[in-house]
C-alpha cells in the first residue's frame, strides 16, 4: 500500500480498517483496506487504500494487484468505505474489461 501510496509525497501514515470479501470479475475474493494520511490532523489530505484481489486461502498471499491503490474520487470517510471500495472495484473492473476489449480487438 505504501508503494502505491507514494506519488510526489510519501504518506505520513496508513492504518488497517478492515478487509472485504466480494466477487471480482466472476469469482470470491479478499480485499484489505486502508486508511491513508499524507497530513495525519488534516482530514482533507486522508484517502481510502485497496489492496486486492487475494485469493479466500489466507495462506496464498499472491495478487494481481489489480484493484491495488487508492480511491482518489472522495476524501477518506468512515462512514461510507463500502461505498467507495464498491465505486473502486466498478471503475477497476471496468477498466479491465475496456483493456480486455481492445486487446481482442489489437491487430497484433
């Protein structure tokens, strides 16, 4: 999460609220998320973290990574994660599927 986290400025912190266990493109998987701060006393600068897909088995710890990183459209509230992580995995499926699309259709 930190490497994702890190653009310009490294985040100042990053703390676990949870995880989640959801389909993503057809099939059962983990997600573990974060609350991240660049500015810990300023709400304004804290985001929600995904870390994710992860395989249901605890001790498989391996991950595309493709939902990995950290939803930018609405500062970090506690009240609605669900709400953004749900947001997070739509755009990200969505852009697979745009990805997946035009791979098919590359004259490559």
């Amino acid at each position: 999460m930190f490497e994702e986290a890190y653009e310009d400025d490294a985040p100042e912190k990053i703390s676990f609220v949870g995880e989640r266990i959801t389909e993503f493109i057809g099939e059962k998987k983990k997600f573990y998320l974060y609350k991240v701060m660049y500015t810990e006393d300023d709400p304004e600068t804290q985001y929600l973290g995904i870390a994710g897909p992860y395989a249901l088995d605890s001790k498989d710890l391996n991950s595309s990574h493709d939902c990995t990183g950290l939803y930018w459209a609405e500062i970090y509230d506690a009240k609605q994660i669900d709400e953004f992580f749900k947001q997070h995995l739509k755009e990200t499926e969505d852009w697979l599927k745009e990805k997946e699309k035009k791979k098919k259709t590359s004259p490559n």
